[in-house]
C-alpha cells in the first residue's frame, strides 16, 4: 500500500508513522510556507482542563494509546523520549470557580488530583499528572526520517488542481506521485484552500497566541510541579525542554484574524503579548520564583483546527473513498491524533476498496437513470421548458417527450450521430416538435441563457445530463471537464425556482474521473442550489454518480 499524506503537523505525523509500522510506504507532503497551529502547541495532554474542569472524552483509553504510540516512535527515532509526564497545579480563580469544582467535579476527577489547602484549610486548587509531548522535536525528527528514507517532500499542493483521483488511486501528477490513497491533513488551512473534497473544513478555527520566556533565578526554587495551569484565564507554564531557564505560556484565545489565507500570516498582537507576558509573571509567582521574567525569546500565534461539532473529522470520502481527511482536532491534537490516525486506517481496511467491474457499472447505471427520471417526474410543472443537455442515444429526451409536452423538449448533443440516434428513436416512437441542436452544449447553454440570445433563464422546469461517450459510439468522444462545468453552469441559470438538474457522471473511462472532480467541485463552489449526491452504494472508486440540483428560491440566477 502506498499512502500519500499532505500535511505534516501532528495529524499528518501521526498517519504517517500508523501506516508506516503497518508496512506502507508513505509519501509525506509539507508546505514549508504555510503556517501551523502544531508549531505553536505546547503539546499539553491534562485530565481536567477548561473553565468547566472538563476530561477528555475516553481519556484513560486515548492517553495509554498515546503513551505507546509516541514511545515507538521516540524507539525508532532513536531519540530521548518525547512523551512525559509533568505535574502542573492548577490554581483556582476565585471562590466560586473553587466552589463550583469541589461540588461540580472533584468526585468524578479525584483519582486524577490532589487538592492543595491553604493553612487556614481552604482549597486553593489541585495538582494533577499531566503529560507533554515535545512537539518540537517530534515534527523535526519525524520529517527527517521520513526525508531520509526519500519519503518526505516539501511541497504547497494546490489541492483542486493537484490532487488527481483515479480508478485504482490518487495522483499528485505535477510531482509525479501516486498512491493507493491520500490523506488530507491541513488544519486549520484547509478551510481557506479550493478543496473539493472537504470544503470549508475545518468551519470553527480558533487563533491562539503562545510565548516563550526566559525566567530568572530558576536555582531558588522550591516548587514541586514543573508546571502551573489557572489564575488567568486558565492560562499554563511549562518549561521547555532541554532548556533550565525558559517556559512556554500561552494561551490566548479568539476568533479574530484566523484567516490563514495570504502570505506572511503571523497573527500575533501587542495585546496578547501583554497577557501572556503579564500571565508569566503571576504563574512564577504563584510557583515561588520571585525573579520573574527576564526576557521574551518568541512570541508565535498558530490557528486551531476546530469543528462546530467539537468533533474529529476522520473520515474517508463519501463518494471517492481513496481520498480521505484527518482534520478538527480542536484543543487535544496531541492526545487524538494517534487514536484517530489508527482507527482511520483500520477503517480503511474494513472498507476493502477494490475496483470496479463493466457489469457492475452497467447495473448501476440504470439505477441511476431511472433514478434521475422519477426526480424529474416529480419536479416539473405544466408550462415548464425542459432540456436534455447531452442528447447521447435519445433515452433522456424520448423519456422527456413521452412524460412532458414534446414541443417544449430540447435536445442537444456535439456529435451528428447522437442527433441522428435520438432523432429516429423518436420517430420510432411517433413523437414530433422536439428541438434537436447539433451544438456543443457549453456554447449552446450560454446561448439560450443570453437575453441577446434565446433568453430562455428562469423558464427550465428540468435539465438532463448523462456524462461520457455516447453509448455505443466512439469511445474517444467524451464530454470533458471545462465544458460540462462551463454548461452545468448556464443550466443552473436556466432553471426556474424549484426546477432540477440531474448530472450522472460516469468516473470508469479515461478522463472521467476528473470531470466527475470539476462537477463535484463547481457543486461546493455555487450558491444558486441546493445539491444532493446519490452513489451507487457499492464502496466502489469508479462507480457512477448522481448529482441533482434544485434550484434555491431566494437567490436570483
Ligand atoms: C496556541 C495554541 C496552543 C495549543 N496547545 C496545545 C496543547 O498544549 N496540546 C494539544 O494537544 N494541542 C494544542 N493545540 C492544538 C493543536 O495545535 C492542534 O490540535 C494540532 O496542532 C492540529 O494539528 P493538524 O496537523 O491538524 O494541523 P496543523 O498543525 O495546522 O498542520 C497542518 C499542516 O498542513 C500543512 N498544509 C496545509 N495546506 C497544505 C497544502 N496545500 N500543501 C501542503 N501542506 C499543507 C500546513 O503547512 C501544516 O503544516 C494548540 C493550538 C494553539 C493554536
């Protein structure tokens, strides 16, 4: 199995090192100009965290995953470890975050903490065992093992253009890759980037500002814990490793500026600058070094890929399942991502995607043709207009003629073949006054759109569209990507309110598969109608596929 990967923060690094100790060969793509959220998390896995003192969900499960996972990986880095266990007390922010914990959470967290006291016998917060990853060198180290073994390439993939589908695999044609299946891994990028398969993920990015501090005096202390959480907006100190003098604090947190999409995103502020800066000075305190801090050696911001859901996204494509997305891990990317990148490959495997053989294409395709006629039944209202857009062997129009009133039936098709075979089924079965074009449909579309046209926009109850070569013809002539998105376009001009569209695209034949990713991506792309995609069920790469589209009623053309 080869398994193409693009991305590598900690979603990516975690799928890359899952498939390679299940024996893959993995091709691990990074864009060294884009920013990410892992080059800026502080790598924290806490029982309790949050104002409302939450745990993780299947915390003691995911955290024993993670323990392992990232030894086997310090193992065959041959590197220190990278995974360790730090104790941080947390302190509470006041009486009432003090009440609200002891009476809200204590019981269910007690094995997890142990409650500090003031003399006076009052609980002024918790010490926990909490774990740090070194995401530093975790990401470093894991690139050049895989650079080392000519796996790694560092490369900004423009994901619309770049990432090609075909009937047994994925190719990156413009870098002259291929694999069995390809992983998108882009964080909180991926939602600012043209991405087909997966637009507008992750939909609740957050941006969050760290710095980097250099303490005084570290030799005078007494403390008991490496680490401290809570005070201010339950910001945390942690040291860094392999340094005896700097923490990280962090972090702050909103939703302004988290548009990763233009060069040279930095997304640091004076104002989170002062907070952090401030923050670190009472965390000392409140660990017993008065000395304070003595300089800021980085300030960085990164975004946080997170979902509305508050969910994982780890999942293949619905419809092209050798494409897939390890993206929304929110606050806990260190702690989900092993669990997440082993489940999605096991996942993968249980799907046993296979290809796809001529019978089960041709069943298939009936279905579906006999699906888009019955949407269409029900769609279309006297008066309506209607168009079979690629005429082919006359099916889609005679069935349009036969149900509808046939002098209100346009038929189109390129080849004079097509009209020829549409033009005798039709007389075969008695019918007159359909209108057969023999035009390219792109050209022709826009033609009956136009005002100076045929000025027909808005008067189209239903349109038609069996993508491919003409059954029976010549193989060669098929429908191509620019022009059936350029005529599926105008045809969403030419339905009224309510009126639909049916697109079956066919993804068996040499070219197919990109058309049917043009259509699939123009469908995200447009706001005029809601749009449905029906498969065929089989888990097959090359099935076909069913588009419709209905037409919205509040927005115009
Ligand atoms: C301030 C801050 C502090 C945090 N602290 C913690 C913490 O203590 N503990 C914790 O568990 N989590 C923490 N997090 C959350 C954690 O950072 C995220 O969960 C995690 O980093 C997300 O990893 P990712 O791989 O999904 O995304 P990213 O780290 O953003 O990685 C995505 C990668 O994809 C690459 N990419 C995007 N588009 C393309 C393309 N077209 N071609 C090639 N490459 C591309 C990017 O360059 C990037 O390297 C923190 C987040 C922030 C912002």
């Amino acid at each position: 199995m080869r398994t193409l990967i693009v991305g590598q923060g900690l979603a990516g690094s975690a799928l890359a090192w899952a498939c390679h100790w299940q024996g893959d060969q993995v091709c691990l793509i990074g864009s060294p100009g884009r920013p990410a959220a892992s080059q800026v998390a502080a790598g924290l896995v806490m029982p309790v965290s949050g104002q409302k003192f939450t745990t993780p969900d299947r915390w003691q499960e995911r955290l024993t995953q993670a323990q392992r996972f990232y030894e086997r990986a310090a193992q065959e880095l041959k590197t220190d470890r990278l995974f360790s266990e730090i104790k941080i007390l947390r302190r509470f922010q006041g009486d009432a975050e003090r009440r609200w914990f002891l009476h809200q959470r204590y019981e269910s967290v007690r094995d997890a903490v142990q409650l500090q006291y003031e003399p006076d016998g009052r609980e002024t917060g918790f010490v926990m065992s909490a774990w740090k990853l070194n995401v530093a060198a975790y990401l470093e180290q894991t690139r050049q093992f895989f650079q080392n073994r000519g796996q790694f390439l560092a490369a900004d993939l423009e994901i619309a253009a770049d990432v090609v589908p075909g009937p047994d695999g994925v190719s990156v044609p413009r870098f002259g890759l291929s694999g069995d299946r390809l992983y998108l891994c882009l964080g909180a990028s991926g939602c600012v980037q043209a991405n087909p398969w997966y637009s507008g993920v992750p939909d609740h990015p957050l941006r969050g500002e760290v710095l980097e501090v250099v303490v005084n005096d570290l030799r005078d202390s007494s403390a008991c814990v490496s680490g401290w959480a809570g005070v201010v907006d339950q910001h945390w100190l942690v040291p860094v490793e392999g340094t005896g003098d700097r923490f990280l604090v962090g972090a702050t947190y909103d939703r302004e500026r988290v548009n990763l999409g233009y060069e040279g995103w930095d997304g640091t502020t004076e104002a989170g600058l002062r907070e952090l800066r401030a923050s670190a000075e009472r965390l000392l305190l409140m660990g017993g070094w008065a000395g304070g801090v003595q300089a800021v050696a980085s300030h960085r911001a990164g975004v946080r890929a997170g979902t509305r859901r508050r969910q994982v996204l780890a999942e293949h494509h619905r419809i092209y399942k050798r494409i897939g997305i390890l993206n929304g891990l929110g606050s806990h990317g260190t702690l989900a991502a092993p669990a997440a990148a082993v489940d999605l490959l096991q996942r993968f495997a249980a799907d046993r995607v296979t290809g796809m053989s001529t019978e089960q294409s041709g069943r298939r395709r009936s279905d579906l043709t006999e699906k888009a006629q019955t949407i269409v039944r029900r769609a279309v209202k006297a008066g309506d207009w209607l168009l079979d857009a690629t005429a082919g062997n006359g099916q889609d129009t005679l069935f349009l003629a036969k149900t509808f009133a046939a002098e209100r039936v346009l038929a189109v098709d390129v080849q004079p073949a097509a009209i020829e075979k549409t033009a005798a089924l039709l007389a075969q079965h008695g019918i007159t006054g359909v209108g057969l074009v023999r035009a390219d449909h792109a050209t022709e579309l826009e033609r009956l759109v136009r005002p100076e046209g045929l000025g027909r926009a808005g008067q189209f109850g239903a349109v038609m569209f069996n993508l491919g070569y003409l059954p029976g013809g010549n193989h060669s002539l098929v429908t191509r990507a620019d022009t059936t998105v350029r005529a599926i376009s105008s045809a969403r001009l030419l339905l009224r309110e309510g009126g639909v569209m049916t697109v079956l695209c066919y993804r068996g034949h040499a070219g197919g598969m990109e058309e049917y990713a043009a259509v699939l991506l123009d469908s995200q792309q447009q706001q005029q109608c809601q749009v449905d995609v029906i498969e065929t069920g089989t888990g097959n790469a090359t099935a076909p596929v069913l588009f419709v589209y209905r037409k919205r009623s509040t927005v115009g053309g």
